[in-house]
C-alpha cells in the first residue's frame, strides 16, 4: 500500500511587520532575524527537512530584500512566488489556496516560529484527517497579543469552536488544506480567523493538531522568547 503523497507548500509572507517596524527593524518582515536567520529561512527550512519542494510563496511589493534572498538560497525547490500587495490575511490565504488546489498542500505563516521536528510532526498527523477537512496547528503556549482560541475535541481532534476570549489551545499559523474546497464563503472576509470561524460555524471538517511551543514574531520581545527557547533546546540535546 502507497503512503500518503508529499504535501505542496505555501508561506504567507505578505505583511507589512509594523509593529516590528516600530522596534527597530528596518528590513520587511520575512527577514526580521530569528537566532542570526531570518524568518523566511527558519520557514523554507523547515519545508525542506519535511522533503516539500514543490513551494509557493506569497510577498509583498516591497519585500525586495526578501525576494533577493529566496532567488539566491532557494535553487533546491519548485518556488513559485507571487509578489502582490494584498488587503489582508485572509485574502493573501486565498491566493495560495487557489495555487494549491486539488492537491495536499501545508501551509505556514512567515512569523511562525518552531522546532523543525515539531512542523514534521505537523505534516505527518494531519496527514491522517480527512482529505476534504482543514487542519490547523493549535498549541497550548499563548505569547500572542490578540491570540485565536479553539476549543479542541480531545476524543477526535475536531475543532468545536473558534474565536472568543478562551477555548483550549491557540492557533499556531499552520494549515493542512483540504484538497477541494466543497463549499465556498459568498463573500470575502476581513481577516483569516474570521474565515476559519465561519468553517466551524457552518460545520464544516476542521480539525487540530497540538504542538507543544510555537511562537508567533510580531515584536522584539517575540524573538528575544523564541531564541532563548531555541537556546535552551540546544543545550538539552
């Protein structure tokens, strides 16, 4: 019997990074520094460990910095990159969903930062859900300012609510994307976590996989969190 095929992969790397902006850091956000590597090479990194060569990318017109770096160190993927100003999450997501289509793809946001066997663990279990379901990678680590709350069904893993000012785990800016989309919104939404709530609110399959630490880099305080996460880990091995 055949495994599960290799996932397409997608980052979303179109925001502006304001807030980091106003701490400081002078380049776009995919190459605000993270332990001495920007973020964008913490990302296609961990695409890489988990064997998805087949990539699409979303910037913005102003990231030319960051487009130099992925035409120098990206040679070893099918890199499909779209550099566009969007309005918003939501419709930067939209755009790697219609370039992913109808095959398994995994998708991550640029500011997401993990270990990389815990985005490998993230890849191989939501392989398990649903071809037609969504998954999204939650974690029990809170450092957001304005974090997406889930409450997660510890029987089956199914994702029961979204949204509020409490729940079980956080969202943690990774999503296994159904292979089809069965039903489309009629409408555009604002802002992603108001496009994965009207999934839940409508019934539709959307499942979690817990992840035990993921940072989400918005400010200076995020990275200084993260690299002594990363710091530490080294030390323990």
């Amino acid at each position: 019997m055949n495994g599960p095929s290799v996932p397409q992969g997608g980052i979303i790397a179109a925001g502006e990074g304001t807030r980091l902006r106003a701490d400081g850091f002078l380049v776009s956000k995919p190459m605000v520094p993270v332990a001495g590597r920007p973020l964008i090479e913490h990302a296609v990194d961990r695409f890489r460990a988990a064997s998805i060569r087949n990539l699409s990318i979303v910037i913005n017109e102003a990231s030319h910095d960051c487009r130099q770096w992925l035409e120098r160190h990206c040679g070893d993927f099918d890199l499909d990159l779209v550099v566009r100003n969007t309005p918003s999450s939501y419709a930067t997501f939209r755009i790697l969903t219609d370039r992913l289509a109808g095959a398994p793809a995994v998708v991550t946001t640029v500011d997401s930062v993990m270990p990389v066997g815990d985005f490998q663990l993230f890849v191989s279990s939501a392989s398990v859900f649903p071809s037609n379901a969504m998954v999204l990678g939650v974690t029990g680590h809170v450092d957001d300012e304005n974090p997406l709350w889930v409450t997660l069904d510890s029987c089956d893993g199914r994702i029961r609510h979204i949204g509020g000012c409490e729940g079980t785990h956080v969202t943690a800016g990774l999503y296994r994307l159904p292979e089809e989309r069965s039903v489309d919104p009629v409408t555009a939404f604002a802002r992603l976590r108001d496009y994965l709530g009207w999934l839940v609110t409508n019934n539709l399959p959307v499942y979690g996989v817990v992840l035990p630490c993921v940072f989400d880099i918005d400010r200076a305080r995020d990275i200084a969190a993260a690299e002594v996460c990363s710091e530490r880990a080294t030390q323990e091995l």
